[in-house]
C-alpha cells in the first residue's frame, strides 16, 4: 500500500474511519506515517492529534477503541479508507459517531437482531422474545416448525396478506432461534454468498 504522505505540507493524509460491520462512517482524522504503521502494528485505530502534537490512539482514555479491520488507499495514493470495530461510542460528546447518527446498519434485519437480543434480556412477563427463551431451545425451534407449516398453508392460497404475515413470523422466528443457537443473520448470508461464488 502506498500512500503519498508528501502530498500536503504537513505530512498528514485524512483517514476516514467505517465500521466494519454496519458501513456508518463513523470519523475523520489524519494520520502521518508514524501514526499509520503504529495502526497497523496495534490493530488500534492510531492518529496524529494535531490539538496535541502527538500520535494519539482513539481510546487510549476512554477505552472506546477502535479495533483495526482493514485498511485501503484511495486512487490518489493520499487518503485512507480505515474499517475498524467501534468498542463504544466514537465521538467525544457521547454520540455513535462524530456525525450525531446512529451506529446501527440500515437494513432492518439487522436491527431487528438487535432488538432480539435486548428483549431476551427482559423478564418474561415484559416480553414474548424473552418467554420464548425462557422455555428453551426445544419450544423455539418447535415455533419455527409451526410457522413453517403456517406459511405453506397461506403459500397453497392466494391471499397475499395473510402469506406475507405467515412469512414475517416465520423470519422472526427464525432469527429468534439463530440468537439461540449463537448464531447471526451475517454468519447465514457469509455461507450463501460462499455459495455464489462456487
């Protein structure tokens, strides 16, 4: 990878920073040479903070740091793309990013996961997910059967309505049963699209 650190006065490239998993850009800063092989020595996010005159780790007081994942150059050799994992909020203020937006990919099963996973946490009398959990592995996939077999029968029919219902429980479904299990919908598509390029 080679990156034009002498393209601007102060040996300084902006390094624009992604998370990894959901795609939000979540900061900018700029990084000279010292500050990039220290990124990747590390695998932690590293700047040069120009406020402090100094190689500065993004959470280095806060423990919020940012988990190096990969690293790409643009076509002109002087900015960085960096993807890392956010351990917390990236911003200063409290925000997920220094754009004030939230961290969370915009796909709405993605954040459903995530609801999944809070609502397990809840007594079984505030939540359905969390009553699910508490009778254990055998009833949630016992459920997943059952919609399974719901959304053939409306499948045989042609009421699109009651079809769709039958197909949005059986996904919650089974996405409740993949959080049993350990598993995410990101492990699920990693596996079709080794598939596609088969």
């Amino acid at each position: 990878m080679e990156v034009d650190f002498k393209k601007y006065h102060d040996g300084l490239v902006p390094a624009i920073v992604q998370d990894f998993a959901t795609q939000k850009i979540l900061m900018l800063g700029f990084m000279n040479e010292d500050a990039l092989m220290k990124t990747m020595t590390d695998n932690k996010v590293t700047f040069f903070s120009r406020s402090k005159n100094r190689l500065w780790t993004k959470g280095e007081e806060s423990g919020n740091f940012l988990l190096l994942k990969n690293i790409s150059v643009d076509c002109d050799n002087d900015t960085l793309l960096i993807k890392a994992e956010p351990l917390g909020p990236v911003c200063h203020t409290g925000a997920d990013t220094c754009f004030d937006e939230k961290n969370v990919k915009e796909d709405f099963l993605f954040q459903l996961e995530g609801i999944i996973n809070e609502r397990k946490k809840l007594s079984k009398d505030e939540s359905y997910i969390a009553k699910l959990f508490s009778k254990g592995i055998n009833k949630i996939a016992q459920k997943v059967g059952e919609e399974a077999i719901e959304m053939v029968i409306e499948a045989k029919d042609n009421n699109e309505e009651l079809f769709l219902n039958e197909s949005a429980d059986l996904l919650f479904h089974y996405m409740i049963l993949l959080n049993a299990k350990g598993y995410t919908l990101k492990e699920v598509t990693d596996v079709l699209q080794q598939r596609h390029k088969k």
